[in-house]
C-alpha cells in the first residue's frame, strides 16, 4: 500500500506481524512462505521478459490470456514456480510448442515440470494461459484487485491495483519483488470504446473484428510486477513535455471525458513536482517510458509509468492536509506522493515488502522536500513536523522478511521524520541531496535491501547510522534526550533507546553535540541554555525531557 490512508491505517496494523524488540507471532503459513521466499523453484531462473496478453470481459468479469515468461538459466532445474492467485487458474503451459504438466502448491503456486533440459546460461521460455475471474478489489488500493466500476455516464471504468496482495492476483508471474523483467510487452483487449492505458509507451491499436480493440504497452525498462496496471475507460488525452536533466520528457495525461478541463488544470502541478524531484534525486528514471498521470476509480497508486489518480481534482489529500499545517493544501497529495514512487519504488525497489520503508519513508519525505522546494525549508519543517500526529509507535517499521509481511504503516510519518532526523544529524543539505541523488544513480533500476540502503547513508555521510536506523526502524522507541542544569554545566544523556544509541545532534547555537547512555557535560555561558527543546524537537524526532539532578 502506497498511499497513507488514516481511514485504513488500522486495518493495515492489524495485518502486520511485529519484528525485533516486539514478539513475533508463529502463526506463518506454508501460503505466505511460497508467496514470500525467494524458493528453490524461483532461485534458479532470473526472468528478463513478459508478454501479457489478456482480454478483459467487464460484462462477465471475466479474464482469459497469456503469458510469455522468458528467462535466464542461472542454475540448471526442471521445476519452475509461477504464481496465481485464484479464483483464476492455469489453464495450461506450452515450452518450445509442448505441453508441459504442472501441480498446484499450496492455492497460488503452480510447480511446472519442465521436460527440456535447462542449460546454464541459456534463455528460455514458456507460456502460461490462464482464464478466469480475478479478485475483485474492495477498498483499493489498500485491498486491491480487479475493478469494474461505470463513470458517471455509465460506461465501464476499470483498473488494477495490488501491492502486498501481488500481480498474480489478475495476470500469472514470478510474483516476488526479488526479480523484474528487463522489459514487458501488455497487450490488452477491451470492447469499444474503452481504451486501454498502461505502462510504457502505446506502440500500437488493432481493431478487432468483434468489436473489441487491442492495446499493446511496451516498458523498456525493469518493472515490479504490482507496478504493471490496467485501466480502461472511455479516456481522453492531453499531452505536455519537460526538458528535463536527461533531456526532453513526455508527459501523457488519460481522463474522463467531463473531467478535461478540470484535469487540465490541477495536472499543470506534474512539471513542477518533476523539476523539484530532479532536483533532490536526480534524473526522472523513465525517460524511455514516458511518464502519465491516469484517472481511476480509486485513491491512486504509483505504477511505473502510469502514475494513476483518483484524488477528485483537489489539493491536499482528499480535500484535507494530511500535516495540519496548511503546507499540504499547496499541492495536490496523489501527483506528488505517488509521483516521488517513480524514484522510489520503481526505480529503487524493496527486495522484501518487510524493507517497504524504503518506498514510503523516502516517498513521506519527498513531500516534505516539494514543499521546501517551491515554499522554503521552513515550511517544509513545518509539514514534516506536522505529520508526526499520525505515528502510532505500535509495531517497527521493518516487518517480517520471508513471509510477505510489511511492517508497521509508521513507515510513512515516523519513516519520514527519521530521514528528517538523519538530514539534520549530517548538518550539510548539499551532501543530503548528494546522497538521495546517489541512491537513485548507485540503485538505478535494481532491486535493494534495507542493508544496503542504510549502509550506502553511512557511507556516504561519513557518519555511522547503524544504531539510529536500528532505534527508528526496528524499535517502537522514541528516544529521549534527558537533561538538567547545575550552576555553569548542562548534563544530557540518551534514554529510552538501543544499546550504544549515538545519534548526533547539530544544535542552532553550539554546534555538535553526541550524546550518550551515559552522562556527559557541557559549560555554558551564564543565561544561555545549551539544551534548546523547541529547535531540537523540530529538527529531530526526539523527546527532551529535563530532569532532577
């Protein structure tokens, strides 16, 4: 789940298991081990390209297709796991023109047994049909799936959304974030006069004979699977483009009808929120793909390249400012929050939905970073400060690896301060946003742990982040800066935080300060207080408390 929703923000605790300091259930099944681990089945093949072709039925709700998965042989094995979720099945599975045979593991994985013998370093394929009905969706994108809605003037409006759930709720894959394909091919069938929009680029339409039209999508740059997206409506387009940091992008708008002139005017934000985001990451990742902005029946979501919204035309979130400050009215939450995923999601991608901080923490900050960007950085701290009322502090950030199991959706508020936390423990904003860009450059198009992010910050600041990253994403604790003053001298400790916590902090009037769990001591100047709580509390996620001596 992508976009924060205070409304399903209990319902999403209540899936997620505790990691670290809080207990884990043992309740994990053999379903979320298939669906989580990088199995033996998966291991041994690396998937370098999709063809999805699915034609949509909305009056049956009904999906029928195929899947063309080529891979690379990384070590030779005859079974082969695709996952799909039912109630949509694998009708059959086809290697070189052969049937092969295939069982079901468990209700979403199918082990296919390969007939060929499968070479070291050769590339393969098979192809996958399936029919069926998908999981419709429920409250998406939070409990996403397939959705067949009508607009308003009753034609059929439909979409796709998945994360956490998985893609092989609507279209058979390799359904772990682990391993995308180099590129993908959609070619979506709908009856007129909808029209398809998904990722990439639009290289051809047929018109078929039996009054339905065939879309073909091509990415030409690695996907997540939950990234790929169908929607189909009766849209129209408008087009724009940027001159960005690696040259000219397009930008494609797809709405409603009776809803052009209104999307004419709230989507003019999309060059502005790019030029912010280039700015503070770097190059937008996609300038092969192109990048769109897409009306749908729900909230939106940030699929690669085709960036779908649903936020009414309004600014804020819905209408409302998620930070209380009057920041978050500025700008419209789904074209900058979803559109900041292209950096991070798309581009950097979690290897484990238990990393998921990695999307929605930096993403949480981007909004803070657009705000800084066009209104200053103290509105900017305004608003990140302010978003620190919807932080729950109930389970950590990181959740269960394995299993398919987020964390805590702290991950977005909370995830947010700490980077504000660490930005301001550096002290140096050139170097911050030398470290975001360096991330977007050093992961370009790659699949990443939270190992390798938090130790890239630490690297790069020169200044080890280890146990601040163990305190905010693996605790439930915020620490707490204890102080108190005798004559000259202010006493200050750490408390409430892991073993050898040492988080630095740059203060407005005395420079550095490193605290630790045990005391240390400062001489300050007669009426003058080294311990500022309100600068200290704004620029840091902390508590400052003083204390009797």
């Amino acid at each position: 789940m992508t976009t924060f929703n205070k409304r399903c923000f209990l319902a999403l605790l209540s899936t997620c298991t505790a990691f670290a300091s809080v207990a884990q259930p043992s309740n994990f099944t053999l379903e979320d081990s298939l669906r989580g681990a990088i199995t033996a089945e998966r291991a041994w093949w690396d998937v370098s390209y999709y063809h999805l072709n699915l034609n949509v039925d909305p009056e049956q709700k009904l999906l029928k297709g195929n899947v063309v998965v080529r891979y690379k042989v990384l070590t030779p094995d005859q079974t082969l796991q695709i996952d799909l979720q039912p109630p949509l099945t694998i009708d059959s599975v086809l290697q070189d023109g052969k049937m092969l045979s295939f069982q079901r593991k468990g209700k979403n994985a199918y082990m296919i047994s390969l007939t060929k013998p499968q070479t070291k370093h050769t590339f393969e394929s098979i192809d996958v049909y399936y029919s069926g009905h998908p999981i419709i969706a429920k409250n998406p994108p939070w409990q996403g799936g397939f959705q067949f809605t009508k607009d308003l003037q009753g034609n059929y409006f439909i979409a796709t959304s998945c994360q956490g759930l998985g893609a092989s709720a609507w279209w058979p894959n390799k359904d772990h974030s682990y391993d995308e394909p180099d590129s993908m091919l959609m070619s979506i069938t709908v009856p007129d006069p909808l029209i398809d929009v998904s990722n990439g680029r639009l290289r051809k339409t047929t018109k078929n004979s039996n009054g339905t039209t065939t879309y073909n999508w091509f990415v030409k740059n690695p996907i997540n699977n939950y990234g790929v997206n169908v929607n189909a409506a009766t849209y129209v387009h408008f087009a724009d483009t940027l001159h960005g940091e690696a040259g000219v992008l397009d930008l494609d708008f797809y709405v409603l009808p009776y809803n052009l002139e209104k999307a004419k005017e709230q989507f003019k934000q999309a060059k502005p929120m790019l030029k912010a985001f280039e700015h503070w990451f770097g190059p937008y990742p996609f300038y092969e793909d192109g990048y769109k902005l897409v009306e749908t029946p729900y909230l939106g979501m940030e699929h690669q390249s085709s960036v779908t919204y649903g936020n009414g035309y309004k600014n804020g979130y819905l209408g409302k400012d998620l930070s209380g400050t009057g920041w978050g009215l500025k700008w419209d939450f789904i074209i900058i929050h979803e559109s900041g995923h292209e950096w991070f999601a798309n581009n950097i991608t979690y290897r484990d939905i238990a990393d998921m901080w990695i999307h929605e923490s930096f993403t949480n900050y981007s909004e803070t970073l657009f705000t800084e960007y066009y209104y200053g950085k103290e509105a900017g701290t305004d608003y990140v400060v302010g978003t620190r009322k919807d932080i729950k502090n109930d389970i950590p950030i990181i959740g269960v690896h394995n299993v398919n199991r987020r964390g805590s959706g702290d991950m977005y508020p909370k995830g947010g301060n700490m980077l504000h936390t660490i930005r301001h423990s550096i002290g140096n904003d050139s170097l911050f946003r030398q470290i975001l860009r360096g991330l977007n450059k050093t992961f370009y198009h790659q699949t990443v742990t939270s190992k390798q992010v938090e130790d890239f910050i630490s690297q790069k600041s020169g200044i080890d982040f280890s146990r601040v990253f163990d305190q905010y994403l693996r605790t439930v604790k915020v620490p707490e800066l204890q102080h108190y003053r005798k004559g000259r001298k202010t006493y200050y400790r750490w408390a409430n935080v892991v073993d050898n916590f040492d988080l630095q902090l740059v203060t407005r009037d005395y420079g550095l300060l490193q605290p630790r769990l045990s005391w240390k001591k400062n001489k300050v100047k007669k009426n003058m207080a080294l311990i500022d709580k309100s600068y200290l509390e704004r620029m840091y996620y902390i508590r400052v408390t003083e204390v009797a001596p």
